[in-house]
C-alpha cells in the first residue's frame, strides 16, 4: 500500500475538539445554451433582512433544523454521504475563485471544486440537540466551510495530482483516447465510500460538467479522527463513450456506486432530444456540445450514449468496470436509490416538466432487464400551499426493457456527422416519434410527416420508452410537472426494517419508513395552474422537501411535504427572498440512522447551508 500523504493534509497528531465554527446539479436542459464558465465574481452585500412574515402551517410533521454547516462563497453544498461508521463527507462545488481565506486544518483556501469530511465526529452518535452553526458574518468566515461540530477536512481539490499519483489531475476530464485535456471540472457532485477495513476504504465522487467523470480516493483515518489520502485515480469511461455531468448518486444494496447522467437531454416538456445536437453552428458556439465532440473525436458523439445511471460494477479492481443501466431510462438523471429489495429503484428528474420514475428489475441486484414507471399524481382535492398539499401517487407502466436490446437501438444513431445535419429535420427521435408510439402506430411516421431519418417507416418498438423516457411518460399519462427534482434517498436499515419486519437498527422500533424527495424550486409548472401539480408559489424559488411512506412491496402511494422554505421581504428591493434561518433550494438528502435527515443547499444564499433535519414523525 502506497503511503503517499496529500499535499493538503497538514495537522498535529492531536485529538480533534468538538468546535463551534463550520451541485448540486443545476444543469438544465431546457434553460438555454450555456457558454464557458468565467470566474465567479465578488459577492455583493446583502441588504438588511425585513421582518419575516407569519409563516404558514408546515402540517403534522413540523420538526426541527440545525444548521450543521455553510460552505463559502459561491459554492453549492453536494455529495452528502453518512459511511456506516458515522462519518460525513460533503463537497464545495464551484465556490467563488476569489476566496483567499485558509481553514485551519489544511491551512488552504477554498476556491475551486472540493471534496471533503467533517473530521472528529460521528453523526451515528450525535447528541439529541446541537447548536446551530452561526450564519457567517466576517469576510474571512464567508470564504470557509463553518461548522457546529467537528472540523472540516480537505480531501482533495481540482487539479491536485497527489504528488504525482494522479499526473492528469483530480476531476480533470480528457478525450477518450487520453490525449487531451478537454475541462478542468470544479463541480465535484455524489460521493459514495467502501469501507474496506477499520477506518479505511475507497471514496467515489462524481465531477458535474460536461464532459463528466468520477474519482476514486482510498482513504486511511487515524486514531484522531484525521484523514490521508493514499491512493487516487480517475475511472476510466472510454469503454462507454465517456460520461456527461456526473450529478448525484447512491450506493447500492449491494456496494456498488450508482452515477447519475444530467444535463444531456437538451429537451423540454413538449420536445425531444434537439436536432441541434449535429447543428454545426450549435457545435461551434455551444461550449458544452462543442466539448462533447471534441472528448469523441474524430467520432461524432451519439446522443443516446449518454443520460442513463450509471453503475460501477466492479468498484475495488484496478481497473473499474463501468455498466450504463439503459433500462431505467434516458433523462436528467438527478438520483436514483434502491430499495433494499435489490429489484426496486426511484429516479428523479431534475428539469422543469419533470417525472419522477420508478424501475422494477427482473433479477434482485441486477439492474440489466426490467420495467420502467412513471408517476401520475392526483393532488389533494381544495388545497394548494405547497406546505400542506399532499399527492396520491399511481404508477403507469411505460415499458419493459433490457440493456443489451436497447443498445442495439442506440447504436442505430452512431455515425451522425454535422454533415448529416438538415435544418426542420432530425436524424434523432422526434415528437412524431413518441406520439406514433403512444397511439400504437404500427410504424413509425415519415421523415414527411416529422418521423426521424433513421426509424421513418420502420415497425413500431419501444426504444421511445428508454430513450426519450420523459417525452413518453408524459404521452402515457404520466405527471410531467415537477420543477427541479433533485435527490431521493432512502435508510437502508429503517425501509428493511418497516417494510420487511427485520431487526436492523439496536435498540429502536421502526414501524414506518419514508422516501425523501427535495425539491429546489418549486415553481414554473408546479404553480402554473394547470394539470396535475397546482400548487400556489407561497414558497417558490426557496423549494422545500417531500416524502413518502414505504409500504409493502417498497411501493408508494401518497407523497407529503415535510418541510418547507421560507421568504421575507427585503427592507431594500420589497422583493421576496428566502430566509436564511430556513431552506433554500434544498437539493440532496440523506436520511440517518435515527430518522434525521441532512439536508444541502444549492440556493441563493451568500453561504448554502448544509442542514440537519428533525421531522416530528419519523
């Protein structure tokens, strides 16, 4: 074993004491075309908070939040991950390049993507109340990570080569070939970790942009709580095509990380796939697209290679194996978590319009073959304050599928050049498409009648279901109206100990457990006063965070809000922001051992906060 020591890593061999000072995917398909990331500019001053107005009824289940942590300026708090022995890692993404100030463990600023852990406590043994982390007010404590408890812990920054270890560079993404450096990627996302041994495994963090990509860090913690790095690699996704803005994720019942695809779709409730996806002036001008074929060349990237989850199968090897599950559908994969059934799985959409899906597989930890869900939500009849406005859930099934026949699909779109490219036509799927295959079209339609160049004519098969999932979903009565669907998770012990009656957790009862869902903004069409979601905008761009009862089978049925934000009225604009003592866009969700959940902003606040939860019912 290597015992290379990060170069960020510097502390005495002294006991940690308890202290009081402490994406995140936000990629949007259908928000327009962005163009290079420039540097993050000087945050403005925030204006005097005005009185906060009498906030509405949060229903039975109102409880309680601390705030654990802030992360500094301009960043998202991501990659929330609670390791069996209670320890927490947590990201920096994208934080402002301008911060200067050195947290005094890795006596280091914060100004490009990080991973990390908050060092010298164990969230498995927590007290019953902590203290609130203080809302940052100094310069110097804006561009830290502030804590309530333990301390915060550098593991690894963008670029870092762990004193050669890594010559490419942490989170830096090449071509496929491993020529060229195409994106020095600051948005690290999902982390998962393996324990391999007492106080020792491997921690797997997504890097969000696109081109994406996930690293592997072995990590070792010594008898003080503090960590070194001694091993670290950047898996090797060239086998399939390379990946694209590797956003949350999960770990599966049986130890394998499970990576989320956002952001590739390019799409919106009422398209497909955009046919700008070869448009040559969309490959020059959008910085994105361009870098997607630049990572393929000389070959031209097949859309369709890319939106799935993504499962590392063999984790611990030297060489990582990497399968893309097609079954569970092509989308802005936000989450997708497994219950503890192995076979049943829930995904979020993170997208205007979007739907939350569900997986059956055919084989327990075999997620190759099986049936792909969606949603279709009935709201509760009278109501819509997003605080207390539940829905009952029913499941419309879409279709059934498997990796090896969907990719036989997919390869039917390799090769399409810019040269191919046909203005007010498409070589991908179009809405002709999927609306032939809704209607049980016995072909599918003619190039003249808005069918894509490659299917125009062909027998009628189910390759909308996995790869314009959304789009068929919604044509098969589906709920195509949640805004910004970010994580799902579940606790492994608590679900298999209320929905299957095992004795999972010491010494607690657990009669009922919950899938939690956040939700970042709760707005567009969940407040537009048409179909299924008609929610007022009470709340809006502050979100809030919803859940739902598993029962047998780890079915669900009905979803309620847990908690919500919160908006005042500024004293200097009039406008509405959101409370800086409630949520703020809360993106990802962790649920603990004892019910608690951890909650990370990607919002508007001048520090995100990472929460930690109390529902009053757990």
């Amino acid at each position: 074993m290597k015992s290379n020591t990060l170069k960020h890593v510097k502390y005495s061999a002294i006991a940690l004491a308890v202290t009081l000072s402490m994406t995140a995917c936000s990629l949007e398909g259908d928000d327009g075309a962005d163009g290079v990331q420039g540097p993050v500019g000087e945050q403005g001053p925030v204006g005097d908070q005005g009185p906060i107005g009498e906030q509405g009824p949060q229903g039975d289940n109102a409880g309680t939040l601390t705030r654990i942590a802030t992360v500094p300026l301009g960043a998202e708090v991501t990659g929330i991950f609670l390791s069996e022995e209670g320890d927490l890692f947590f990201n920096v993404q994208h934080p402002s390049g301008t911060n200067t100030a050195t947290n005094s463990v890795n006596e280091m600023p914060i100004n490009t993507g990080t991973v990390g852990v908050l060092a010298g406590a164990n969230f498995n043994n927590l007290p019953v109340t902590l203290p609130n982390s203080p809302v940052p007010s100094s310069d110097e404590e804006k561009q830290l990570v502030m804590t309530a408890i333990g301390q915060y812990q550098v593991l690894g920054q963008t670029g870092d080569t762990f004193d050669a270890d890594l010559p490419e560079g942490l989170g830096h993404i090449y071509t496929l070939d491993g020529a060229e450096l195409v994106l020095e990627n600051d948005m690290p996302d999902f982390n998962g970790f393996i324990s391999t041994a007492d106080n020792e495994g491997y921690l797997f963090s997504n890097w969000e942009e696109l081109p994406g990509g996930m690293s592997r860090m072995k990590v070792e913690k010594d008898q003080f709580g503090m960590w070194e790095v001694t091993e670290a690699m950047m898996l090797d996704f060239s086998p399939v095509w390379g990946t694209a803005a590797n956003c949350f994720g999960s770990m599966s019942p049986w130890n394998t990380p499970l990576t989320s695809e956002e952001w590739v779709v390019n799409s919106s409730v009422d398209t497909t796939t955009s046919p700008s996806w070869n448009d040559p002036e969309a490959v020059s001008t959008n910085a994105r697209l361009g870098r997607m074929w630049q990572m393929t060349a000389p070959d031209a990237p097949n859309p369709y290679n890319y939106g799935y989850i993504a499962e590392v199968t063999e984790p611990l090897a030297d060489e990582p194996v990497i399968v893309k599950h097609f079954t569970m559908g092509r989308y802005e994969h936000e989450n997708s978590t497994v219950m503890p059934d192995g076979k049943t799985v829930y995904l979020s959409q993170d997208d205007t319009g979007g739907v939350l899906f569900k997986f059956v597989a055919d084989t327990a930890e075999d997620l190759s073959a099986g049936t792909l869900y969606g949603a279709k939500l009935t709201q509760d009849a009278g109501q819509n304050d997003p605080a207390t406005t539940g829905f009952t859930v029913e499941w419309v099934e879409l279709a059934s599928g498997d990796n090896m026949t969907i990719r036989a699909w997919i390869d039917e779109y390799n090769g399409i050049g810019t040269d191919d490219y046909v203005d007010g036509q498409s070589s991908y799927i179009t809405m002709a498409d999927v609306q032939a295959w809704a209607d049980g079209d016995a072909n599918y339609p003619s190039v003249e009648d808005g069918g894509s160049s490659v299917t125009a004519g062909q027998p009628m098969d189910d390759r909308v279901v996995f790869l314009e999932s959304r789009a068929a979903a919604r044509l098969k009565g589906a709920t195509a109206e949640w805004r910004k669907l970010e994580g799902i998770s579940i606790n492994q012990k608590r679900a298999q100990e209320a929905v299957e009656g095992v004795d999972t957790i010491e010494g607690e009862v657990v009669q009922n457990a919950y899938l939690y869902i956040g939700i970042a903004d709760i707005d567009n069409t969940m407040t537009d006063g048409e179909g299924d979601m008609q929610l007022s905008a009470r709340v809006k761009d502050c979100g809030g965070v919803y859940r739902a009862r598993l029962e047998a089978g780890y079915n669900i049925s009905r979803i309620e809000p847990v908690v919500m934000g919160g908006t005042y009225r500024s004293s200097l604009t009039g406008a509405e922001r959101c409370d800086v003592n409630q949520l703020s866009q809360p993106d990802n969700v962790i649920v603990m051992n004892d019910g608690r959940i951890l909650i990370g902003e990607d919002g508007f606040q001048e520090n995100n906060t990472l929460w930690m939860y109390e529902p009053a019912n757990k």
